[in-house]
C-alpha cells in the first residue's frame, strides 16, 4: 500500500502541478507538498494544483507549459478540461543547442536475424500479397485465405499476408495523394521481412501497376510478381495464377535460417496510442531509454506521429544535429498548420476522449510525454511518409498522429519492429513488422496482459527506474527480432492496420 507521501509524482521543482499516482479523495493531504489538502476528487493520472494560477496564465508540467488557465486555480484543485485550455506562445528553437557526441558501445549487442541475398537482415520472413487499389482486395484475401493453417511444412515462413487498402482509385493519376501510396506500396514491396511480394490489380485503375512499378524504379522478377485481375481473365484466374506463384516459392522460402547480427540492422518505429497521464512519466521514458541504447550499439529509431509532438517541437530541434536538420521538422510543422487549416480543423483536435479519461488535458501535455520515445541522442534526419530512412540514429518522420497510418509509413521507410506505449489499452498489431506494447501502468498490464508484452508501471510503483525498465524492454526488443512472438502476433493481428494515409480529394 502506498504511503502518504507517495501519492503523487513531481517531474519539476518548477510545475505547477503533481501527477497523482492513485484516485485522490477530497481532504487527502499531501505531505511531499507542504501538506497541501486536495481540494476535489482526483482520478488516478491526473493532475493536481500545487499553487495558484490566475486566469489567462501559463501552466507548467515537465518545466514547460502545456496550457493556460481558464479561470483561477487554487493549490489543491484537479487541473484538466474545466480549467486549462490551449493557448498561443513563442517556442524558442534554438536549433542544435543541445547538440551531442554519441556515445557509442563496443562491441554491439546482436540478435539473430535473417540476412537477405543483398545484405539487408530481416526480423521475419513473410509472403506479402499488395494491391493497387481497393477493386482486387477480394482476390488479394482469397489468395492468402488458401495458405491459411497450411503451411506446417514450411515451419521458416510466418505467413502469407493480404495487405490490402482502400485507395488506388477515383485519385489524379499524378500528384501529392498518388505518390503518397506509390511510396508507401514500394517500401513494403521492398521491405526485407517480405521473401516474395505480389502486387494485383483490377486492370482500369488510376494507380496503374506499371506506373507504380517505374516511378517507384521496381522491376518485376521471380520474388516480385505484378498482374491484373483484368489481363487474367476475372477473379478466379486471378486467385489461381497467385496461389501458384506462391506455391512455387514456398519451399526456398523455408530454406532461411537465423544468424548472429548487430543490433545496428534494427529499426524501431516508436507509437504511442490510447496514451494517459502516466505515458510520460513510465513507458514513453522507458522507450527513450531503450532507444538510446539502441542508438549507441548504432541502430535506428524513428519518431512520427506530427500532431502529437506539436507544441513540444522546440525539444526536437535543440537536438538537431544541424540546422538544416532541425528546419526540415519545423518545416513539417508549418504544413499540418495549413493542411489542418485547410480542412477545417485544429492541431488541438487531440487528445481524444481516451487521453483526456486517462488525464491529457491538451495537445501540448502530450506531446511533451509523447516525444520521450525518442529518448536523448541528437535527431539526425527529417523525412516525410514513407520516404526509406537511410540515416542511422534517431530520425524523424512525417506522420498523422493515427496509429495505424503512422505505423504504416514507418514500416514503409524500413522500420523491422514497432514499439507501441499505451495507457488505455491499445490492441495494435503490425505485419509484416511485429510490434511490441508497453503498458504505462501495472492496473493496465494486469488487466490487459493477453495484449500487453512489457509492464512499465513498475516506474509508478516505485519499483523500478526508467533505466532499469528501459535496459529490460531492448533485451526483449533483441528477444522478438530473434523471432520470439509479439502479444499481437499470437492473436493474428496485423493485416487489417495496414493503412497508407489518405490525402486529397476522392473523385
């Protein structure tokens, strides 16, 4: 049982609020806090005054201010929607200032993987079915459906999957929205956790195969097979010519075996969903901590989710390694305040109601938490969606704060693992990429464990440091990429998140 003086969680000495560990009842005394009396009822993650504030003034947690009071707030009082609101400040970029050596491990960590014919190491080894448009997901699914519990005596291949999307046409054949999903069907065509990839189309579409194939510099060979329903006579021709190009490299697909790689071939896509009070406090911290040793034995993270670091930028580009780099992301920043703009919308648009249950009371709030995923190494690149991350190191790139569209341009640029912090109880699952979920709290973990693979509440309790939760989640991050199954992958999760972003008009 916690003690009096444990109920809550100071980050700063400069906050203005404390984060409550457990539900605080009205009268509770807080004794780390001068003996400071609660005011109201406080759900557990929430945030409680610590002294006043007057209307109209900025509010801090984490030293830095997440909103601004909507009307006086006295010390003791439940800080969160009825009071705090979203408001307009200068944020101090100060490109680089915080720049840093990295300080490198020798030897490197390893794991076992599965190095491809060109070099590249894969974390699994899947037959992926592609589809140019929404018109022959039918046909992408029957194919896939036909290998479904059969392939024991291809114990290496972890599936055949339909990853199939509903886009592709009733889009201008050229522009933004078009490359966007080119882009995004060309890293998976690419990806290495694929042996062999199909791409099936209907034949009159607007994403015409051919173009997708040459703008995208693919070249159709015996592990890329591209065809339409169309040119094969209807669907059931279509469904046959699949199932036996798969069949035909089923069996060299089973030939591969695991070896001993640097923990440099690992690219983690870092997600947060369903987050609460506490994801700032354990499991996005624990990320961070396991992303930078990732980084020092050389490996790669990537950091996305644009409308959820929003406010929270200015910590991203102190770290930038150079100007340039820094300016790339601010220039990323300035696009979804016009595209939100142009829709009608507003950056403020998160936290969803989940967030706001779980005591997020702003976007700003969140993103502060949000981007300790990406712990403290210099940020060395800004890309947009679904562009290959070639750069080792933290990265950045362009994303919706939509989980599975996130995920998906991640895995698109390279990512061979997904990283996914929850609070509220996110299910998410990846193919071909596994994803791993770290619950911020142990009520969760132990409510939810069948979808949760690491408890990051032991921070909460008490029990365990952010470094110590951090070194324990990369030995299982090393663990999964050896081939040890994902909470997700043992329910089958990971086709239907397959969800390339959406932009533009639908004609």
């Amino acid at each position: 049982m916690l003690q009096a003086a444990d109920l809550t969680i100071r980050l700063n000495a400069a906050d203005d609020v404390v984060i409550a560990r457990v539900e605080l009842a009205a009268g509770t005394t807080l004794v780390k806090e001068a003996n400071l009396t609660v005011a109201t009822r406080v759900p557990a993650g929430h945030k409680v005054a610590v002294r006043d504030v007057k209307t109209g003034q900025p509010l801090r947690r984490y030293n830095q201010i997440i909103g601004f009071a909507t009307r006086d707030i006295h010390a003791g009082e439940h800080v969160h929607v009825h009071n705090l609101a979203m408001g307009s400040f200068e944020r101090d970029y100060s490109f680089s200032s915080d720049r840093k050596n990295t300080d490198y491990i020798t030897p490197q960590a390893t794991f076992q993987g599965i190095v491809r014919t060109d070099g590249r190491v894969a974390t699994r080894n899947y037959i992926g079915i592609l589809t140019s448009v929404n018109c022959s997901a039918t046909v992408a699914r029957a194919i896939a459906d036909f290998f479904r519990n059969k392939l024991e005596k291809y114990p290496n291949v972890d599936g055949v999957v339909a990853l199939t999307h509903k886009s592709g046409c009733g889009m201008a054949s050229d522009g933004e929205p078009i490359d966007v999903l080119r882009r995004t069907m060309a890293g998976y065509a690419r990806h290495p956790n694929f042996f062999a990839v199909q791409v099936v189309g209907l034949g009159c579409e607007a994403n015409q195969i051919n173009s997708l194939l040459s703008t995208q510099n693919l070249k159709r060979h015996d592990k890329l097979h591209a065809y339409t329903i169309q040119e094969k006579g209807g669907t059931s021709k279509a469904v046959r010519e699949g199932v036996a190009r798969i069949e035909a490299v089923l069996a060299e697909a089973n030939k591969v075996t695991r070896e001993t790689v640097p923990a440099s071939h690992l690219t983690l896509g870092l997600q947060c969903g369903g987050s609460d009070g506490y994801s700032g406090i354990s499991a996005n911290p624990a990320l961070g901590a396991t992303v930078d040793l990732l980084v020092r034995h050389g490996g790669t993270a990537i950091l996305s989710e644009t409308p959820e670091i929003y406010g929270a930028e200015h910590l991203l580009t102190r770290r930038a390694s150079s100007r340039e780099v820094g300016e790339k992301l601010i220039r990323r920043i300035k696009w979804w305040e016009e595209y939100t703009r142009r829709n009608g919308n507003e950056m403020n648009n998160n936290p969803s109601p989940g967030n706001k249950a779980g005591g997020l009371t702003t976007i700003l709030e969140k993103s502060l938490g949000a981007v300790a995923k990406g712990g403290t190494t210099n940020l060395v690149d800004v890309y947009e969606y679904a562009e290959p991350v070639t750069a080792k190191g933290f990265v950045y790139m362009d994303t919706p704060g939509y989980d599975p569209v996130s995920a998906t341009g991640q895995v698109a640029g390279g990512a061979n693992l997904i990283c996914f912090t929850t609070g509220r109880g996110s299910a998410y699952g990846c193919k071909p990429a596994p994803s791993l979920k770290l619950a911020t709290n142990s009520a969760l973990y132990e409510h939810q464990e069948e979808d949760m693979d690491i408890n990051c509440g032991t921070i909460i309790d008490g029990k365990e440091s952010v470094d110590q939760v951090g070194r324990r989640f990369f030995d299982l991050v090393l663990e999964t990429a050896s081939g040890k199954k994902s909470k997700s992958e043992l329910f089958g999760y990971g086709e239907d998140e397959f969800a390339p972003w959406v932009l533009g008009a639908t004609m």
